[in-house]
C-alpha cells in the first residue's frame, strides 16, 4: 500500500482503518480537532484505549509513539530498538516538540541498504530522527514557515491547515497532543540536508 501526492482521497483511503485514532477528547482539548486529509476516516469505536486519541493527550510522546500501531517502527527507531546505541525516548519525553511522525508505510519505501545503514550507523540515524523534531509545539494555525530542528537545519512548512505540506511530505493528520508534544503524522520520510547546508 502507497501513499499517493497530489491525491488526498486516495491518501486518505489508504489510511483508512490503519490509524487507531479517535476524535473524541474530553473537554475541548485541542486534540478533539486534529487537521488532514485522512483525519475524517480514523476510527471512532475505541476513544479510551491506548492509541486512541484521549490516551495519547495523557501520554509522554515516546509513549504515546510507542502506542500508536502505525507508528512502530518510528517507536522502534527512537527507543535503541532499530539501533541499540540509539535511545531518545528520555530526550522526547523530557521537553516540548513538535514531531513529524512517519507511518509505517512511509519507512517501509526506504530503500533496504537506507535501513541497513541505519541499524548500524548511530549518527546517521540520529541525524534523521532529529530532523524530524522542532523544539515546542506549533499549532496547524501557526506552523507554517522555515522552523529549526534538533538536528539544526529547517524545515519548510506550507499549505492551509487541512492540506500541509512539510518539505515533500504530506500530513495525514495533525495537531494530535500527547502530554508533551504535538504530533503531525506523515506520509513521507524527511531526508535531512548534508550538515554542511544547515542554517545558523
């Protein structure tokens, strides 16, 4: 299954009963309104367990990855899981960001030695995880624009709230809240810039 550009049904069709998210929230929190082309088609039958969109709001974000079914090998990545020598859950779970969540679909594209890097090249593999990170948390009312990462180059934002684009990669939903962070799931995995053309 592949995520299409330029179309947002088939984008959201394919989403469609793989992301357990519910938009129930209790009390207006903003979670209850997350933005997207896929956000209409998430699954409304399970709003209290985990992966559902009231556990991720009281979830640290490693955790709130961690219970996201289509967020498992972004979790694994993050947690030493993909590559021992590589563990940011303290890191996440420890400020406030806004994180450009990979599906699993979208890692499943990368090429095979991409992966095999990865598991093996620490650097490497925090350069990318960090590139998909920006300190504090950026509503879809403000986020569009150049926004520095953890990894030090930025990221370009664009497109209206229900249709953001961050560099080539479309959100699927957006704006979703875990207890320190919020969470924009995309279709695509960022390439960072060579270190040499970060922006100071």
């Amino acid at each position: 299954m592949r995520f299409v550009h330029h179309q947002a049904p088939a984008t959201a069709l394919a989403v469609a009963g793989l992301l357990v998210l519910s938009n129930a929230a209790a009390g207006g929190d903003p979670a209850a309104n997350p933005i997207g082309p896929a956000c209409a088609y998430y699954a409304h039958e399970v709003p209290t367990s985990a992966g559902s969109m009231a556990d991720t709001a009281q979830q640290p974000l490693a955790v709130a990855v961690s219970h996201n079914t289509q967020l498992s090998t972004l979790s694994a990545a993050i947690s030493g899981k993909l590559n021992p020598a590589v563990n940011l859950v303290d890191t996440l779970n420890g400020g406030q960001f806004t994180v450009f969540a990979p599906v699993d679909n979208a890692f499943s594209r990368l090429p095979r030695d991409t992966v095999d890097a990865l598991r093996t090249d620490a650097a490497r593999l925090t350069n990318l995880l960090t590139y998909h990170v920006v300190p504090g948390q950026l509503s879809p009312d403000n986020i569009n624009g150049a926004h520095k990462t953890l990894q030090g180059s930025d990221l370009s934002i664009t497109g209206p709230p229900d249709h953001i684009w961050v560099n080539d990669a479309l959100v699927l939903c957006g704006g979703i809240r875990s207890a320190n962070a919020t969470i924009y799931l995309i279709d695509t995995v960022l390439t960072p810039p060579p270190t040499g053309d970060r922006v100071s």
